[in-house]
C-alpha cells in the first residue's frame, strides 16, 4: 500500500501527464484542414450520342422513375422512389454526354432535420445498339461528395416526363405530395389563419 505522499506524488505526475497530453493534443487539431476535400468523379464528357436525349423517363430498381427535362443546357429532374418513401430532385448542367447536379431527397411524413439529404452527382449517357434502350450510369455522393452510391437507369420507351407528379414541397410537406391519390391540389397555400377569439 502507497504511503500518504506517495499518493500525493502519483496523483500530481498524473495530473502532469493528463496536461501535458492536452496541451500537445491543441496545435494538432487546430492544424488541420476544417473540412475534408470534396470527392470528384473522373468522367470525360464526350459528345452526345447521335439521337440521344435527356428529357425522358429512365427507370431504376432503386430510384424508381427519374424524369428529366433539358431546357439549353440545364437539366431539372424528379424521382419518386419505387417503395414510395423518399422523392427528390435534381438540377445540373448538361456538358455533351454527361450531367453533373445537385440533388435533394425528402422522406415522405418526416419533418425532422434528417428528414432531406442532399448531394452532388452525375451521371453519363449510354447510346444503346440498334433496337435496345439507352441508358444513363452515374453515382449520387453525399454533402460535397459527387461519387458514392452507384445510380443506373434505363430510359423509358414513350413515356413523357411530368416533373410536377412527383413530390411536394419539400420536407414541410408531411404527406410528401400527392402521389398516392387522384387528388391533384393546384394554386398556392393559403395563408395561415389567427386562433378563434377567446
């Protein structure tokens, strides 16, 4: 057993070394970078395949139906996954053969603040042979990122896209849209209403 000023000698050489730990742990992460570098895809945009074009309805198992519409150079595009719980959408530019966006995704019923992700990605078109669809192959990273999970689609034959199916207002729309019903609602929100007089 450690005598009283053993103790009291132990206790200080810990106290020495917690601080000193401390003190050498400060620099180091005050060095670093404040936020890590954004992950890139390396994809070379060539020209558009001869008839190929990004306005129309490409279907993944994953994604569902993603309809895309190019106006000049811009693209905007809405999905609807296929179990029905999450919509997103997408805005990027079109560079030839490739897309590069922006992307957010809604869970339908939540209102939380993890309730959107959003994220960068891109995605590169694929000219089928004679007789077969085409199809886009990309990826959709989170935050910064434009590489992660993998996304491929192929596009749908005769099928116009209609961006305002999908979706609704983002996640504040706690139905997440009218997807599931006939009941299509049209014009604006009205304003919020005063409580009943006392």
């Amino acid at each position: 057993m450690l005598t009283c000023a053993a103790m009291k000698v132990t206790r200080r050489l810990w106290s020495l070394a917690c601080a000193s730990a401390l003190i050498l742990t400060i620099p180091v992460i005050g060095c670093g970078p404040s936020t890590p570098e954004a992950k890139t895809a390396n994809v070379q945009a060539g020209d558009m395949p001869a008839g190929g074009d990004w306005t129309g309805v490409w279907y993944s198992e994953l994604y569902g139906n993603l309809h895309l519409v190019q106006d000049g150079n811009a693209i905007s595009g809405r999905w609807l996954r296929t179990h029905k719980d999450r919509w997103g959408e997408i805005h990027g530019q079109a560079t030839g053969d490739v897309v590069r966006f922006e992307w957010k995704e809604y869970t339908v019923g939540l209102i939380t603040p993890n309730s959107t992700k959003t994220g960068r990605g891109y995605f590169k078109y694929k000219k089928a042979e004679e007789g077969l669809d085409d199809s886009i192959v990309g990826e959709i990273g989170r935050g910064q990122d434009e590489v992660g999970d993998p996304w491929e689609a192929i596009k749908q034959r005769n099928v116009k896209p209609d961006l305002a199916s999908i979706g609704g207002t983002g996640s504040g729309d706690v139905g997440g849209g009218d997807f599931d019903t006939d009941n299509k609602e049209e014009g604006k929100p009205e304003a919020p209403q005063p409580p009943p007089a006392p």
